[in-house]
C-alpha cells in the first residue's frame, strides 16, 4: 500500500501534531525496552531538519479516561530526549489553551511531547468535539504511529478533518510498503508461516491469504489443532477444539488449489512447560501425557527446505516456547533461515509482537527485510482490513 507522506515545504514553519507510539514497556520507573520511541527517528528528523515546530502525542498504558499518575507521559521524557538527543517540552495535557501556548512558544525545530491522549474518555470514542479541540492548536497532522493505526481514535484519524493537511510519516509509510509486498500482491515462491498459541487468531489471514501461497508452514501450538484434524494424537498439546472443522476445510482447500501446508512431523514434548523430561517425537507417536512445545529437527529441516527459493515470507508466530532455550531450537533455527533466504533477495517480513521479540532474541532482527511495529495493527493489515489509521493516507 502506497501512501501519502510530506515533503519539506509541506511542513517548514508549520505547526506539527505527530501521532507516534511511546506505549513503551516501563518497570521500576525506566523503560526497559526504546524501540518503539527510535521507530520514529526518520519522520522527526525530516519534520525538525524542516523547521517544523512539532508535538508528539501517544497513549501510554491504559488509565481508562481518567488523569492517573501511573500512566503519565511525564515519566519517560528522559528516554525520549535520550533516544533523540534533544531537549523537549512536556505538556500536562493533550488539548486546550496548555498545548496552544506551548506549541506558539516553540522554536522552528522544536518538540513537545503531549500527555496521555487516554487521559480523556473522548480519544478512544473518536469524538468529533474533541478531535476538533486536539487538532486546534496545529496546521498539520502526520501519523507515524502503526501500531496503533487500526484503533480508530482521535488522535489516529479523528484529527484529520480539522486540519489543513495531514500525510504518514516513514513508519508508516514502510509498513504499508513492506506488508503490502507480502500480502498484497507477493512475489512467488510465497512462504506463509503461521505459529503461535492459537488457530483463531490467524484464520482471517489464512481466509485473506490462502489463494496467494504457494507453501505454508504451521508451528507452534496452533499445528497440534491440524494434527488433530487430521486424526493424529496430540497428548496434552494446544487444541483449539471449535476450530477443527476449520483446519480440516483449511486441509482439504489447499489441497484443491495446489497450495503446499506442512504441518510438524515431530515435536519436542514435555509433560508440561515447566518439566524437564523432554524428549523428541513422531507427530505419529504423541504420548498421550504429553504437550508439544517446540517443533522438532526433522520438521526443522522441511520447513528449511520449503523456503529454499523464496520470493516472499511473512511469518507471524513462534514455532514453540522460544523464551525457554529447551523449546527455543525450532523458532531460532527458522529465524536464522528466513535471514539467509533474506540475504538472496527474498522479500521477508516478521509480523506479530512475539516474533519480533524471537528474531530479536536470535539477533537478526537486521537481516530480514523488516521486522513490524504492530501486532494487531500488522494482523489486520495481513487479514485484509483497512486500518483507519493508514485509509485516509492511501494513494
């Protein structure tokens, strides 16, 4: 998807409203993880190399529509400034007469940073009122925020209409340049790898993108609900028992249409995700008081094997319990090779929050082509569903 973003003289001396994603993992009065906060470098750099004058607002937490000093903005400035290398202004507030003089008072190429935009009940109502009351102060809106992008709220989209221009940032921009490469219209071979903890989380991407695979490769605990449909034991493994007949229809249309699903030919099992008794078996040979964890070596190799050549990947969910280095061999080895298919010129993309984290625990996270921002927001990008926070940006 190709969208519309700004040019220097679009914004240059302009007052800037910037929708980013500071909802950062904070403990012990840090944040532990600034991802999300350096995501946006590019569109801020361009906006204040412009002269811009500009005010970051963001959700952080959920407080619920009510002032909680928990979830203040206020407690991660220093990691903002840190991040940037620049001083900021904050603002106890993200609508009103506070946010109007602070922006005025800004130079070319300064940056406030807003309160908690759910602070105020009205943001996650896309309240017209108060969309008009947040856009006020400010000529420009730019939306740089994907991860939030399919939450239709005031400061996604309900902005728009209240000022005089408003494009996607390069976050943005990227995600819909690099999901729509590989759910859009994919170069072929097209590997699909599903894993995770459940079938329901990805049926709307298998309905939105079955007749486009060439191969699709299941792991994780969502595999065991095929294996079952298929009659196999699955001992005490992950079933999704009302997404049975799913999996067999699933089965049996890929089938009719030429499209290649391979399911787990063995697995690492234990009795339990704390045990230590584990050992590797046949998808043939499940004991009954077993789960399986991880996937094992055979299947490993196949689901290598089936990347061999490929144009195109999005992988979305882990292929077993990656954060315990017992179940993480499986996740790891895939990791490693959508990264060495990646440097051959394959188009490869990792969606959903927990394979982000297991490409960045396997350190190669810069070795595919990209690595999404948004879990939900990348799911119903994959799913077929326009984001109310990327539409209006469309080209």
């Amino acid at each position: 998807m190709k969208l519309k973003t700004f040019t220097p003289a679009d914004v240059a001396g302009k007052k800037v409203l910037m929708r980013v994603d500071f909802n950062v993992p904070f403990k012990g009065g840090k944040v532990t993880d600034n991802a999300r906060i350096l995501a946006h470098t590019s569109t801020l750099k361009k906006l204040i190399d412009a002269g811009a004058k500009v005010a970051l607002i963001s959700h952080f937490g959920r407080p619920k529509g009510k002032i909680d000093p928990a979830y203040s903005l206020s407690q991660i400035v220093p990691d903002i400034e840190k991040a940037y290398g620049l001083k900021v202004v904050f603002v106890d507030d993200c609508v009103g007469d506070k946010v109007a003089s602070a922006v005025d008072a800004l130079k070319p190429g300064e940056i406030a940073v807003l309160e908690n935009s759910r602070y105020h009940p009205e943001e996650q109502k896309n309240d017209p009122e108060f969309s008009r009351k947040m856009a006020a102060p400010f000529d420009v809106f730019v939306m740089d925020a994907f991860s939030a992008s399919h939450r239709a709220d005031c400061s996604t989209c309900g902005v728009i209409p209240y000022v005089k221009a408003a494009f996607a940032g390069d976050l943005l921009s990227r995600e819909g340049d690099m999901l729509g490469a590989v759910s859009e219209n994919p170069a072929k071979p097209y590997v699909l790898i599903l894993g995770g903890a459940k079938v329901s989380d990805k049926i709307d991407i298998v309905g939105n993108l079955l007749d486009k695979a060439t191969t699709i490769l299941i792991g994780g605990g969502m595999a065991y609900t095929f294996l079952k449909a298929q009659g196999k034991e699955i001992g005490k493994s992950l079933c999704d028992t009302e997404r049975l007949d799913f999996a067999r229809d699933t089965l049996a249309k890929a089938a009719g249409m030429g499209v290649k699903i391979l399911l787990p030919v063995d697995s690492v099992v234990a009795s339990g995700m704390d045990a230590t008794d584990t050992e590797i078996v046949s998808s043939d040979a499940m004991p009954s008081d077993k789960m399986g964890l991880d996937i094992g070596p055979e299947t490993v190799k196949q689901f290598i094997a089936a990347l061999d050549g490929a144009k195109s990947v999005l992988w979305n969910g882990p292929m077993g319990v990656f954060e315990d280095a017992k179940f993480a061999e499986g996740t790891k080895a895939l990791a490693e090779a959508v990264a060495a298919i990646t440097s051959k010129g394959a188009t490869t993309v990792i969606g959903g929050g927990d394979t982000a984290s297991a490409v960045r625990q396997f350190k190669v996270a810069d070795k595919v082509s990209h690595v999404s921002t948004g879990g939900g927001a990348s799911l119903e990008y994959c799913e077929g569903k326009k984001l109310p926070g990327m539409e209006p940006f469309r080209v």
